[in-house]
C-alpha cells in the first residue's frame, strides 16, 4: 500500500462506551511545566485548542498533580485540585469542545518521598480519596474521561514493581497484591464518576531509572497483572513502551498494546516513538530519518486491530497540525522535533 492511502486508517472514527472520536490519533500527556504556582493559563488553553482544530481525535493532558503533599515537587505543574487550577482547566475542557476535540485528564501522583513502605494503611486511604476527588472533579468540569497515571516509576507504578514496593502487608508481596493500591484507586474513581464516564490507565514495563525493566517477564504474568485492574473498572489501557514496534515478548510479534488487548479484551492504546526525531518525513521511507520506521508498520498492526488507538508525542509538541499534515500527505511540512521545542508552548 502506499502511504497517502494507509494513513487513512488512522482517520477511521471509533466508539469506546459512550467515548466517540473522530479519529484514532491519541495525544500523548507529555509534561510541559507552563502552569506558574499550579494554575494552567491561557496560553496552555491555546495550546490545546490548537491541537483539537487541528483534527487530534482525543487529547491527553499533561500530567496534573492530586492533593496530596508529595504529588508534586515541582511548582509549575498543573494541579487538579484548588479553585484557581480547576477554573484554569474548565476553560482547557471549554476550548477543546467548542474546536471539536475530546479531552481526558490525566491525574498524576509523582510518587514517595522515601518509597511506598512508608506510607501507613490511613495515608494510603487518603491518596485513594484525593485521585478520587481529582476524577469527580474532572467529570464536573465536563472532562470526557480520565487518565491514571500508573507508568514510569511514579507512585501507582512504584506500588507494582517489586523493586520499589517492599511492602509485606496486603499491599505488597506478589503481583496481584502489588495492583491492591491500583485497583483502590481504580475502583473509589469509578464510584466517584459512575458507570459509564470512561477510565483510562497508563501503564509501563520500563521505569524512568531502568529501560529494561518488567513487571511481567511472561504473557502469563502480565495477564495476572491485568485481570484485576479490569475488575475494578479500566475501560482502556494506555501502554507506555519506548518504540512501539518491538515485540513484548520472544515468540509474538505483538507489542505490549497488542498482548493487553489480546490478554483483557479492553481497547489499547500504542505508544512509543511514533513520529518521533528530527526527519519525520523518515516514517515513510526505508533507512532515512532518525528513526528508521516506516509508517506501513505502525498502520498495519491498526488495521489487524492489534491495538486501537495510536498516541502521538514529540510530534505533536511541536507541531499541532501534525495529524492534518499525515491525513492530507503533506509530509514535507511537518515541523521537526528540536529540544528547543520544550522551551515555549506551540
């Protein structure tokens, strides 16, 4: 197949629940630290205004902190929480709609201060409560859904991995019990929002201090890993890797989006280096730009429904049109990726 004609796979609308899109182009949440004392301004809703007139099918937020003391150390993230930040995010939600778009947020704990054996049982019941109140919010707010945060070494994911969980009580020891903390939070956010208001978690295998890294070494064990999260009420998983086309495991050409899906029956969303480096214009052809991938490979694992939707990063930062550009096949227009992107907001 040829390029112009297969990226219109990635155009197809799709219905999750009562979460209809337009089309399967996810942005992914990247953190942009704009949001001076907590509170996002205008400019962060210009910006994702931008990519919702720019044909984005679901927006995911940059990560915004709960009200918890140790959510955040960093003073220029977005808080969920507060009245100043909540009003800041009803004009994002606002702008996003009126241009089109649909838009999760996703709600974000970055972890202990120590590590998760120094919470007591009454905190972790407090955390559980804060996510809780941060999801009521964002369905208030008029939100379309919400992301966990459960990747990359932050606080949902420190109580998965058995490196970082050393806990002995029932909230710690074998993997089932390492997704107890996981499934409270899942299941106080679906109380606080219904039935029918969609649930998103991001999960990884790879943590920010170890790309190698694995919850789950087997099939077998990741299914063990899964089971309880869609038994407290995930209705899509976000799974995190560094290049979507490397396979999860030996044996299966599958990614981990693909065996998550193959595993639950949950819709999955694919992420990892998709429109990623300097020479865009490389995903379509064979050995150029510096990622080497053509575009084919990333859409014929969508047609064979191997995963659902795709989550675009980088290229997305720094180019809101980036899904216009692919659609219409103007590929020689998309802005390359430049660490000098992450200063300002586009």
């Amino acid at each position: 197949m040829n390029s112009s004609q297969s990226v219109q796979t990635l155009f197809k609308p799709i219905a999750i629940g009562n979460l209809t899109l337009t089309n399967r182009i996810v942005m992914a949440p990247m953190t942009r630290q704009f949001s001076p004392d907590g509170v996002p301004g205008s400019d962060v809703t210009a910006y994702y205004r931008r990519r919702a007139e720019n044909d984005v099918g679901l927006i995911v937020t940059e990560g915004t902190v709960i009200n918890h003391p140790d959510s955040s150390n960093q003073a220029n993230v977005p808080h969920f929480y507060g009245e100043a930040a909540l009003n800041g995010w009803a004009n994002v939600v606002t702008a996003v709609h009126e241009a089109g778009g649909r838009i999760l947020p996703q709600i974000w704990h970055m972890g202990a201060r120590g590590h998760v054996g120094d919470y007591t049982e009454s905190e972790i019941a407090a955390i559980v409560q804060a996510f809780a109140q941060a999801a009521y919010e964002a369905k208030r707010l008029g939100f379309d859904g919400i992301e966990l945060h459960g990747a990359h070494g932050y606080l949902i994911d420190q109580f998965f991995w058995e490196k970082t969980n050393p806990r002995t009580d029932s909230y710690g020891g074998d993997m089932v019990a390492r997704t107890r903390f996981a499934v409270e939070v899942i299941e106080a956010c679906r109380r606080a929002v219904g039935p029918e208001f969609p649930i998103q978690l991001r999960f990884s295998q790879w943590k920010g201090s170890d790309y190698s890294a694995k919850l789950a070494e087997t099939p077998a064990l990741l299914e063990q890993f899964l089971a309880p999260l869609v038994d407290a009420g995930v209705d899509i998983f976000h799974c995190s890797t560094r290049r979507f086309w490397e396979p999860e495991f030996e044996g299966s050409n599958l990614n981990l989006a693909g065996w998550t899906k193959k595993l639950t029956g949950k819709p999955t969303i694919s992420v990892g280096s998709v429109g990623l480096d300097g020479d865009v214009s490389g995903l379509f052809t064979e050995g150029k730009g510096a990622s080497n991938v053509k575009i084919d490979g990333l859409i014929e694992r969508l047609e064979r429904e191997e995963f659902d939707l795709v989550a675009v990063g980088r290229a997305l930062l720094v180019d809101p049109a980036w899904a216009n550009k692919i659609r219409d096949g103007r590929i020689d227009e998309l802005a390359p990726f430049s660490a000098e992107a992450m200063k300002t907001l586009f």
